[in-house]
C-alpha cells in the first residue's frame, strides 16, 4: 500500500486558531490518511490539557478521526520496529513509533511539523512538512 501517514502535530491544527494550518490539516483528513490509535491517544491528551476541550468535545473529534482515517493498531512489532528506528535514526521513542507504524502501513509519506522536511527513512518513507 502506499499512502500518506500523519502524525499527530499536523490534526491538532484542527483544534487551533491558526486558520490557515486548520485548512490544510481538513484537507489533507479528506485524502483518506493513514494514521495510528498513537495518535489518536495523542490527539485526546492534547485536546483536554492545552486546548481544554472537554471529553464529550474530545470523543467527538476522535469518533470523527476514526471515521476519516484509515487506523492502525499499536503492536509488539510496532514498538520493536519503533526501538530500532531510535537508534538507527535518532528520533525521540514516541516520533520512531509514529515513524515504525508509517513503516508498517506502507506508507510513503509521512505528515509531520516535527521532523526533518524531506528526510528519507529506511529508503522508502519521505517526511513531508505540509506547511511549507
């Protein structure tokens, strides 16, 4: 399968006052992403801490995520993919398991604010800022 993952940094646009951001996170969501329950726990942790969303706002939006997205599960492969990443990459634990779970889905895009624009990973996965 090839497709486009999208880590978590990018749907929180969904939440803010950025209009600009916000536009691009909705269409990209109408693109059929893949992404993980990572980053639906995410998303949910944010949404209640910094954005201060209550839970029935909160299991709204992630109803709605699950319903846009393709979800992937977490996995024992995923986290053992995810620790190899760590050292061979360099990225921080949970950035290697967003990566890994982009890995296992196939993907050869991979959404995200956070990581180095245009990174390549294990030669088959490109990062991509979308806001660029």
């Amino acid at each position: 399968m090839s497709g486009s993952f999208c880590d978590t940094n990018v749907l929180l646009y969904l939440l803010s006052q950025d209009q600009a951001k916000a536009a691009i996170a909705e269409r990209l969501l109408t693109t059929r992403l893949v992404i993980s329950v990572q980053v639906l726990n995410e998303f949910a942790h944010v949404a209640r801490r910094k954005s201060l969303r209550t839970w029935p706002e909160i299991v709204d939006m992630l109803d709605k995520l699950r319903a846009l997205t393709d979800l992937r599960p977490l996995t024992l492969e995923t986290h053992l993919v995810g620790i190899g990443i760590v050292g061979r990459h360099q990225f921080n634990l949970y950035d290697a398991m967003i990566v890994a779970a982009a890995l296992e889905a196939g993907c050869d895009t991979l959404y995200s604010e956070d990581m180095q624009h245009g990174q390549m990973i294990e030669g088959r996965l490109r990062i991509a800022n979308p806001f660029v």
